[in-house]
C-alpha cells in the first residue's frame, strides 16, 4: 500500500478523477446534513404527518423530473462549469433552511436544495462517462461513492457530537453543512483545470429505442429510491420513536460500510458484469422491504435499513450498462433524460403513498416496494451478459447495430 504523502502529490491527485472524487466529497457535507436532521426537524418543529413528508419529498424531486433542462444550459456553459455552480446553489439551500421551520419555507428551502442536487448529480454521473474509460468506469464510481462515504462520515460523526453532547440549535448545522460544500467548491474552482471530454456531447434532448431496458430500469430504480428516502427514515422516527442522534448513528454505519463495500462492488461489477450486479441487487431488496413490512423491533428497522442502504452502491452497474451500450456523444443528453425518468415515480409517489396509506398501516408502502424489486429483478435478467451496441438486450431488440471486424 503506498504511503499518503503518495496521493498528496499534485500530479497524483490533479486529475480528471481526482476532481470527480472531491466534489462527490463535496455534495454530501451538504445534503447528509440536510437528510440527517430532516425527519426530527420536520417532527420537532414543523409538526408534520405521513401526508405532510409525502408532499415535501414529492417537492423535492420534482427538480429531477425537470433536469433533462440542464440541456439548455449546457447550450451556454461548459458541464464543468454547470456541475460546480449547481454544488454552490446545493450548499445555499441547506445553509438557509433551519430558518425557516414551517411547512411553506421548507418547501422552498428545499426546492432550492433540490435543484442543486439534481443539476450536480446529472453533470457528476455525465462527466464520469466522458472522462472514464469503460473498463475503469465501475471502478471509479464506486471509488467515487466511497469518498461520498467519507465526507458523510464526517459530517454525521459532527452531527451526532453535537446534538449528542452540545445540543446546537438546528439552523447552525444547516449553516456548516452548507458552508462546507461551498468551501470546496471553490477550492475545485482554483485547484482543477477544466478538462475536455473525448466527445463532444450533443446539446439536444435525445432518446433511442435501443435504450429502453436503461429507461425502464432507471425509472424503476427511481420508485425503488423513495420509498428508502421518503419512508424508511420517517418509519424510524414515527414507528421506532428514534432520536436525531440514532438516526445520525445509522446514517454513519451506512456510510461506513459503503467507504468499504462500495470501491468493492466497483470491482465486482467490472469483472462480473451488469447483468449479475443487477441480479443480485433486486433479490436482496424484495428481502429488505418485505423485511420492512414484517419489522416489529427497533434493531429490526436499522438492521433492513443499512442493508437497505447497501444496494445503493449497486446502481453503478445501470450506469456502467448504460456506457457501454451508447454513443459516446449521446453520454450528457442521456444523463439528462435519464435523470427526469428517474423522477418520474419520485414525484407522484411520496404523495400519493403518503395520502393513501395512514401511519399505522405503513406497512403497505413497503409491501408495494418489494413488488416494485420483483420488476426490477425481470428487467435485469433482460440485459445481456455482453452489453454493447446491437445488443443491448436479449429479448426486444430495436434495431442492430454493425459491429467492427474484431
């Protein structure tokens, strides 16, 4: 193992991946603030119910159904360029958001928050494709998500400490969370060159039949991810009466195993393949929500939770599946759509669960999450084992493409 004065280098760590991995340390000193405190906050002082978080995390990812817009702003700015204001405009809004506890400002907050976070996550999953060759992509998404690990590490260990021990009034979190990201920013902003993409992307909205399993498993993936952001945490909270600090500790565990697991997975993914990280995906989270909706015990719901959290990492492999099989030029266009796919469900499905299930029968939420795995796990078994242009799939081809004389 080579020492840490190694990576302190510059001409070690000043590169297109090192700039990937310090924003993606960036983003969550910003938004694990946001989502560690949230569900208390919401609690403690702005009296909310399953119907009122339903609606807010509804708010919040009506930005992503909207971020195939980024397209427009690409027409005037380079993607580097939008990711890095997109990170400033995340950290604005969580540093404004303790002031303002009532149900309309942090709507707002949120939004503001949100809109950041979707721009930020479009550009970040983009310019990985572009920057990264196919056989390391895996590999460094998943060392990306370990540096977004670190920095929740980091931000949940100060969150825990000081409402543990020092009782810091909400809205001063929100201001260092948010502060953080800002900093760093701007040290990427005066540390980091701009660097080229092999292609040059097409500025237009752009969506190809032979793409649709990655559509239809990213739309599912979206559905998958609310019904973890949205309810599992409130469960904790309602049902399990757990406090900010242990949801603080849970938070920290996940990050802890994903810091480890995830570079991992990255691996596993490249030499194994898609299709058998997907697999392996869905079977685990038709245990975990069915898991959910059986769960009587505190240590019950944190056990399925970190678990639940777990899988996260495995998305790499839609993204991945997705390089391999696209034009390069179409990589920013379909980061894009694929991100308001993604938001689609995430949308309509907070509110409506929220509305049409009551607090006592939440179960029912996550007995629908684990019939939205069981979609999922038909999809994957549908990507090839070989994923490339002209085969895309195994059953439902659209067109082939000729491929070149090995």
């Amino acid at each position: 193992m080579k020492p840490l004065s190694h990576y302190l280098k510059p001409e070690v760590w000043r590169t297109p991946e090192g700039c990937l991995i310090i924003l993606s340390a960036a983003m969550p000193l910003s938004f694990a603030t946001w989502m560690s405190l949230l569900n208390n906050f919401v609690v403690e002082k702005a009296d909310f119910g399953l119907a009122e978080i339903g609606i807010l995390q509804s708010v919040r990812e009506i930005p992503g159904l909207l971020v195939v817009s980024s397209l427009l702003f690409l027409l005037f700015l380079k993607e580097r360029t939008f990711g890095l204001m997109a990170l400033i405009l995340l950290g604005l809004g969580v540093l404004v958001t303790g002031f303002f506890p009532s149900a309309f400002g942090l709507y707002v907050t949120t939004v503001i928050m949100s809109v950041g976070f979707h721009y930020y996550e479009t550009v970040q999953m983009s310019l990985t494709l572009q920057w990264v060759d196919k056989e390391q992509a895996p590999i460094s998404m998943g060392r990306q998500i370990s540096a977004r690990s670190i920095a929740s590490i980091v931000a949940y260990a100060v969150i825990w400490l000081v409402m543990t021990f020092f009782g810091l009034d909400y809205e001063w979190v929100y201001v260092a969370g948010g502060a953080m990201t800002i900093l760093l920013v701007l040290f990427v902003i005066f540390a980091f060159p701009s660097y080229q993409a092999k292609e040059v992307q097409h500025k237009k909205m752009i969506v190809r039949k032979r793409y649709w399993l990655f559509y239809a498993l990213t739309f599912m993936g979206g559905a998958r991810r609310q019904i973890f952001v949205a309810f599992a945490g409130f469960m904790m909270v309602v049902k399990f009466d757990y406090s900010v600090a242990e949801i603080t500790m849970l938070y920290l565990i996940n990050q802890a195993f994903n810091f480890w697991l995830a570079p991992k997975i990255g691996r596993f993914i490249a030499k194994w393949g898609e299709r058998r990280a997907l697999i392996w995906e869905y079977v685990g989270l038709i245990l975990v929500f069915s898991g959910y909706a059986l769960a009587t015990e505190a240590w019950m719901g944190a056990v399925l939770y970190v678990l639940d959290h777990l899988f996260f990492s495995f998305a790499i492999a839609q993204k991945s599946y997705l390089q391999k099989i696209a034009d390069p030029k179409d990589i920013a266009s379909t980061a894009g759509v694929s991100f308001s796919i993604n938001h689609i469900p995430a949308v309509f499905i907070p509110v409506i669960f929220g509305h049409a299930f009551p607090d006592e029968a939440m179960w029912m939420v996550f007995a629908a999450g684990a019939g939205m795995a069981v979609i999922s796990l038909l999809l994957a078994f549908n990507v090839p084992r070989d994923p490339r242009p002209g085969n895309e799939v195994i059953i439902g081809n659209s067109r082939a493409i000729p491929q070149p004389a090995e």
